[in-house]
C-alpha cells in the first residue's frame, strides 16, 4: 500500500484509511467477529490508518478495535472523534471538559494510551473555533492525541482553527456524487498542509457493482433517510451510475476501485477512508492507489457523472444539523 502524509507535520499512514463506522451497525446488523475478520483483512493489505468515532455505536465501533488490538501486534494510527451529543435532543459540544472526558472514555474502549488523531465531530457555533484549537493543543501536550482535525466544517473554520494552532486533517463527505469540497475546502487544506480524509468515498456503497436495495436495508439503516435513495430521486441516480458501472467494466476493473481511484488522483494530500463491514468487499478497493488514471479517463468520467449530478440532497434535514454551509 502506498502512503502519504497525514499533515504536513503528521505520520505516513496508507494511502486509504478504513472507515470502521459501519462496524457499529449503521449499514446493516454485523457482529465483533466479523468486525475482526475486516480489520485483519485491512491489515494484511497494508492498511494503517483507521477511523471511528464514540458516537458509533455509542462506542461499540471503537470497542470492537479495541477487541481486535488486544489479539495483534498491528499498532494503527488511530483517529476517533468527539463533540455530538445526541441526547435528549442532538447537539455539540466543544468546550474541554466534553472532550477531555469523550476521549478518556474513548481511549479505554480502545485500549490504547493515546490515539494519532482527534477530530470536533461537528463544530458548535456558539463557541470560538479558536478555543476549540486550544483546548486541542492541550490534549496534544499532555501526549494524549498526535493531531487535531475537525469534520464537516467550511474553509473559513479551518483558517481560524489553523492560526492558532496547525490542524492535521479535515474530514469531509467527497465522492463522485457529494463534490462541494471541491468549492475550497480541498484546497485549503492543500495551501495550508493539511489532509484532507473523504470520508463516504463510494458513496455509502452506491459506487460499487452490488447495488443497495433500500427495501432490504433495515430500520435502523442510516441510508433509509436519505433523499437520495428515495423515489424519483433513486432511478435518476441509478441510470446515472448505470452508465459509470459500464465504463468500469470496460476498462475491466470494479466500480468501487475506480471511484476510489478518482478521488486519490484529485490530491496527494487526500486519504479516502471507505468503510466496510466485511473483508470481501474491502478487497474490490483496497488496491486502488496503484491504478493511475489517464487524462482520457477523467474526461469520460466527468461526461457520465457530472459534477452536481446527483437527484436529492446528500443528508435528510435532520442529518445535516450541524455540517457548515458556505457557499
């Protein structure tokens, strides 16, 4: 697995990270013993770098590393994250204390004495981000956290975080079909050194040759609320990504490693982090930093997904309190 840098004065980690929040059940029922499978699985293909959260299963993603860590040598570079409160009524939290105590919690459920990253998992408004950066820079002096990030944030949050002290990684949505990091956030982070970690890179598992059935989706299925799996929106999404699984298959290789290797190509300083609940379905991207795009190739891309052409939003009205808009 190739590497790159997380933050100009982060670690090398591989090129694509895990995202281990489905191993919390949010994409279908899974178990511990599967959650291991997938993380050997990971390892064994030169995946360093994973990404979880506490709200994940109110810890059990964060648990089930833990679990795996204890029966291997691997030693990861970790990121989790902090801020959501989701009871009794969804809100965020910056301030010190809640992310002392969050990461406390969340290092014990892992196992581990320290993690590489720490991400604010939403920004509270009503706090200065600037505080936020210096709470942060606190946990790293005390050796508790390598890096700071923050996810779902607009560029002008990044700059004010960075000048009080260096943000590691920014973690946004960035697929073929969810492109508004593409309006600065991107580059932002690349002006700044900072690494930019799309998360949902295969679009919640759309961009792949196994196409989601939204009537097979359990209740509790975090697609269920999206617009973009609900009718008319689905079929014009479908016919769309149709033409783009065909594309794949003429130059003979999965849809899941293409996409992923569309979203590599977009900068040295992204790390993808496509989440799994199985090592099956790991290996159809794992290899996707060794496959270089021709010119030819993003020009046929951008004919068949066009930037902005995906039908409905990327989240329901009640999933994107909290994501910054700016623009």
């Amino acid at each position: 697995m190739k590497k790159r840098k997380l933050g100009a004065g982060g670690p090398e980690v591989s090129a694509i990270g895990l995202g281990c929040m489905s191993f919390a059940g949010f994409f279908g029922d899974t178990d511990l013993e599967t959650s291991v499978a997938c993380l050997d699985t990971a390892w064994e293909a030169g995946i360093d770098f994973l990404d979880t959260a506490n709200i994940y299963g109110m810890g059990r993603s964060e648990s089930a590393i833990g679990a795996w860590l204890k029966g291997t040598d691997a030693k990861p570079v970790i990121a989790t994250k902090a801020s959501i409160v989701p009871k009794p009524q969804r809100h965020f939290r910056n301030d010190e204390d809640h992310l002392r105590s969050e990461l406390e919690q969340s290092l014990k459920r892992l196992g581990v004495d320290s993690v590489g990253l720490f991400y604010a998992h939403r920004r509270e408004q009503e706090r200065p981000v600037e505080e936020l950066a210096e709470t942060m820079a606190r946990l790293m002096e005390e050796g508790l956290i390598g890096g700071y990030g923050l996810s779902e944030v607009a560029p002008s949050t990044i700059r004010r975080a960075h000048a009080v002290k260096p943000v590691m990684a920014v973690q946004n949505e960035y697929s073929l079909w969810s492109r508004q990091p593409e309006l600065g956030v991107i580059q932002t982070c690349a002006e700044l050194g900072v690494a930019f970690v799309p998360f949902s890179p295969l679009a919640r598992g759309e961009l792949s040759d196994t196409v989601p059935d939204p009537a097979k989706m359990g209740e509790a299925d975090f697609r269920r609320a999206n617009p973009r799996w609900q009718e008319p929106n689905r079929s014009y999404n479908q016919q769309a990504l149709d033409r783009f699984r065909d594309y794949a298959r003429s130059r003979g290789v999965p849809t899941a490693k293409l996409a992923m290797a569309w979203v590599l190509g977009r900068g040295d300083h992204l790390i993808p982090i496509p989440g799994t609940r199985t090592g099956a379905h790991l290996k159809e991207w794992v290899d996707a930093a060794d496959m270089a795009l021709t010119t030819e190739d993003y020009i046929e891309i951008e004919k068949i997904l066009p930037v902005g052409f995906a039908h409905g939003d990327r989240y329901s009205d009640s999933q994107t309190i909290g994501v910054e808009r700016y623009c």
